[in-house]
C-alpha cells in the first residue's frame, strides 16, 4: 500500500530502540532518515504512536479488520473508524455505507423489491403455504418479529392466517411505502440491528429473516443473530430465507443483488446457529412447488433435473444428501434449558456471550 503522508513509520527493529523514519509522497521511493533512538523524537513520534498508526494502516491496507479491532475502539477513537470506513466502503456513522444506502432507498424502483398490493401478494402464497406456514406456531397470539420484511408479503399472509401480533421493519423507504399501498401499515422504516438492541430479552416468539442475512458482513452477521437469540424466549424459533452456494443456480440468487455479502450452505448455516447458541436446526428445499399446471410441469423438470445432480454429488462426496435450491429455509429453536453439549450453555450463558462479544467485553 502506497505511503502518502510526510513522515510515516514503516519498521522497528533491535527491540524497538531504532527505527526507520520515512518521507515518502504518493508512490514515489522514501527518503530513509538516519537512525535515532525513539528518545530523540519529538512526542508525537514516541514509540506508542508509531506503532499505533503503522499498524492501523496496514490494517486498513490489508483488509485485516480482526488486526485493526485490536487497537481501535469506536468509543475510544471514532475518527479512527470514520477512516477505516472511508477506506473499505464500511458502514459509516449511520450503519450503512453511502453506496448501500442509495441502493436500498430506490429499492422498489432499481427491480429488486417484492409484491407492493394485495393482488400482487398472491404470487408469494405457494412459497408462504408449502415452505413457512407449516413451521409456524398454532398459537395465533405468539409475537411475531418480521425483520427486513419488504413490502410485507409475509405480514400479510401471516395477518390473513389469523396471526394477530405481527410487526415488521424495513430500511427502504419505498419497501415501507410499497407495503403501506399494500394495506400493511404494520411495516416502519428503520434499520434492523437498532429494532434488535430495542427490543426487550426474551420478548418474541418468532423472527423471521427471509432473505435478510446475506446483505451483511461477517461481523453484522454474528451480532445480529446474538440479538436475535437474546430476544427470542426460550423455545422460540428462527425462519431464516438464504442463497444456497450449493445450489445448482446458487450465484443467481448471490449475485442478483448489489447489496448481498454472503452466500450459505446448510453446513455453514447450522455452523452459525449452534455457534450462536440455537438447537434443532433444520435446512429445506425451496424447490418448485404444484399449485397449478405451470408450477406443476416446473416440479416435474426440477425433480427430473435435480436427480442428475445428486448423483454428480455423491460420485464427488459418497453422499446423496444435498440442498440443490438456489435458496433454502432454515429454522432453529432457542433451548429451553441447559445443554449439556459441548462448548454450550444456557440461555443465561449463551446471552451474556453475546452481550460480551457486541460490547467488545473478555
């Protein structure tokens, strides 16, 4: 990475007594300073700084955010996080990156949102009746959690199912207009992670994610699903909507979308919710489904198709057991009690876990 500043420090050496001073600009070659001890400095070059800047730098040349996450602390040095967000396009002060934003703020317009009436939320009833509806709850008074809901397709059914305590948020301002046009005027307009931090310990029965955590890093993944195990009470469960990497058209369903970050497997989904604390994960198809005689000629070539593949499958990993969707549903359960499996706990255990990892705590 290019040096640009006047004087920066670029090497330590003999345990940190000496070091090479630089005055390079732009790509240019550096101009090597004689040797000094770090004494003869003056108090903004002391050792600590160096170091401090050198290593933050190439943190934020190398894309190592766990190196930078080791000496930044954005209730310590804000303006060091303003930078690293400058440099790699991060959130910025109001979560989101400038460029995220605008996408999400023309949503509707840009061809990438859902249904926006309630004629158009027809074409998500077989998806809704064959893939989510049998995991819900039978108790229609249960709170319901929809975040990331869109123009609220699945607010609108759950509403039509009987469910009467059903609340969604959104961050795109036209998704939040598209499901008020649509007659669910249960949808706001915030952002997700701050809905989660507002929301009470064990107050939810149900979150649904559809299509959701593929639009976040890493980092906002884990913390997000530490909120969302904290707000669940215990055997509450998890509907989660993801792209399937392993999934014959699997980069469609990736790369179909500007904002999307992540692609998931059942392997790494199950990964992430036993990591995070949930129990009785279970991974399905989202495979055509006969509901008329279109869909039904669609089921017949995707299960004809879909059997050539497994065999490719288990010629390569001896196993025929494989989730070939460009997309799969998961679901998982908050535990009830204490698990006596390795590396979990309790629910107790497992969310002050989480509350240690987002508060930066040891």
């Amino acid at each position: 990475m290019p040096l640009a500043s006047k004087e920066r420090a670029l090497l330590c050496r003999n345990s940190g007594r000496q070091a090479f001073f630089t005055k390079g600009h732009g790509c240019g070659p550096a101009k090597v300073s004689p040797r000094r001890t770090w004494g003869d400095y003056p108090r903004p070059w002391r050792k600590s700084t160096i170091l401090r800047r050198a290593r933050f730098r190439h943190a934020a040349g190398s894309g190592d955010r766990g190196r930078l996450a080791l000496f930044t602390d954005c209730r310590r040095n804000p303006p060091s996080l303003r930078l690293w967000a400058a440099l790699t396009g991060s959130a910025g002060g109001d979560g989101m990156s400038d460029w995220r934003r605008r996408l999400y703020d023309h949503y509707v317009s840009s061809e990438q949102g859902g249904a926006s009436s309630s004629s158009g939320y027809r074409s998500e009833a077989p998806f809704i009746n064959h893939l989510i509806a049998r995991h819900l709850p039978a108790d229609r008074d249960i709170r319901i959690l929809d975040l990331g809901c869109g123009a609220g397709g699945a607010i609108f059914w759950l509403k039509k199912a009987g469910y009467r305590n059903v609340a969604g948020v959104d961050s795109s301002p036209e998704m939040v207009a598209a499901a008020a046009k649509g007659g669910v005027h249960e949808v706001k307009l915030g952002d997700l992670r701050e809905e989660l931090k507002n929301t009470a310990d064990n107050s939810v029965d149900l979150v649904i994610v559809i299509d959701v955590l593929e639009h976040m890093s890493r980092e906002v993944l884990f913390e997000a699903c530490g909120d969302i195990f904290r707000v669940l009470r215990p055997g509450g469960h998890i509907i989660a909507h993801v792209p399937n990497a392993e999934g014959i058209f699997g980069s469609r369903s990736l790369y179909g979308d500007l904002t999307h970050e992540l692609a998931f497997t059942s392997t790494s989904v199950r990964q992430l919710f036993l990591t995070i604390g949930f129990r009785e994960i279970e991974c399905y198809e989202d495979k055509p489904r006969p509901h008329n005689l279109k869909s039904g000629l669609r089921a017949l070539v995707w299960q004809i198709g879909s059997t050539l593949f497994r065999a490719l499958h288990a010629a390569e990993t001896g196993s025929f057991d494989c989730i070939l969707s460009q997309n799969l549903l998961a679901i998982a359960k908050a535990p009830r009690t204490f698990s006596s499996e390795p590396g979990t706990g309790s629910r107790e255990e497992n969310t002050t876990e989480q509350r240690a990892i987002r508060t930066g705590a040891t």
